[in-house]
C-alpha cells in the first residue's frame, strides 16, 4: 500500500519530440520514489530492473530504466503502465531523476546540433546480398521490379517459395 507524502508536478520546457509530464510522489518507505506519467510504457505488463544489465531492447520501460541507472542514484526501477517506482541508493537525491523520465522521448533539445546527412548514411546498414546462388552456382539476375524490393524481403519470399515446393 501506498502512502503518500509530498506530491509535486513537473513539466518540461517546448522541445522537439514527445515531453512525457510526470507528477512526482515520494512513498511512505523511505528512500522510494513514484513517477505517475502521461503515457503508459509497459501496457498492463510489469517490467522490474535491478540493474542496468537486465534492462535490454529498446522497449521505453528498459530505456528508461537505463538512463535512471546511469544517473548512478537508482538501486532499482519498476515500471507498471504508467507508474514508475525508484529505489533510490541511500543518501542519494531525486533532484534530476524527474527530468530523465520527462526527456525519455525528446529527441531533440535546444543547444543540440543535427547530424548532418554524411553521418545519418553512415548509420544506415547496407543491404544484404540480393541473389542467392542457384543450385548450378550461378547467381540469377534480379529482374527490374525485384530491385525495388528489399534484400530481407527478396530472401524471405525465395525461402518460402523453397519451402511450399518441397512439401
């Protein structure tokens, strides 16, 4: 059971992206926080983290929970919908924790400069063979439709084709 002490709201400032508005609550238990947010993370699933390892993929609850570690306050994060519940290290403070959970979707902040577009293409993995060897070794040429249509999916569909003959 919850037992609330002190509750105050925090927005943030007009940026680029989706500011999530958390309203901040401090339990009866000493040393723990709540976050009550605008959007839920988790659906109707719990998603506990102990440490910073365990938060993996790219789900907003481990997101989250990865930037609440790194502030190097948080012994624990549990996420359910959207409620956020913080073991906090003992003789830590809360002070900047709000602000984690309220740029968890901002994407772009004042003061911050673009990636220009040399470095966006370098991001961008390259495309994975387009032919597969026939069974004579020879590697078959894509008609001009096939080149519209991604490497993955092109390997997918041969797969499949492969797979209802066979049976």
């Amino acid at each position: 059971m919850w037992c609330l002490v002190k509750a105050k709201v925090l927005t943030s400032l007009p940026r680029v992206g989706q500011p999530v508005d958390v309203k901040q609550t401090t339990a009866g238990v000493a040393g723990r926080i709540r976050f009550e947010l605008n959007r839920t993370l988790t659906g109707q699933g719990h998603e506990k983290f102990t440490s910073a390892s365990q938060a993996i993929g790219p789900r907003p609850a481990a997101e989250l929970a990865r930037r609440l570690f790194n502030s190097g306050a948080v012994l624990g994060v549990h996420v359910f919908a959207n409620i956020v519940t913080v073991d906090l290290v003992p003789g830590s403070r809360d002070s900047d924790l709000a602000q984690i959970v309220t740029d968890l979707h901002q994407y772009w902040k004042p003061g911050m400069k673009p990636p220009s577009v040399e470095e966006l293409m370098a991001q961008v993995v390259a495309p994975a063979a387009t032919t597969a060897p026939s069974a004579d070794g020879s590697v078959p040429e894509l008609s001009a439709a096939e080149k519209l249509v991604p490497a993955h999916l092109l390997e997918r569909s041969r797969a499949a084709r492969s797979k209802a003959q066979k049976s």
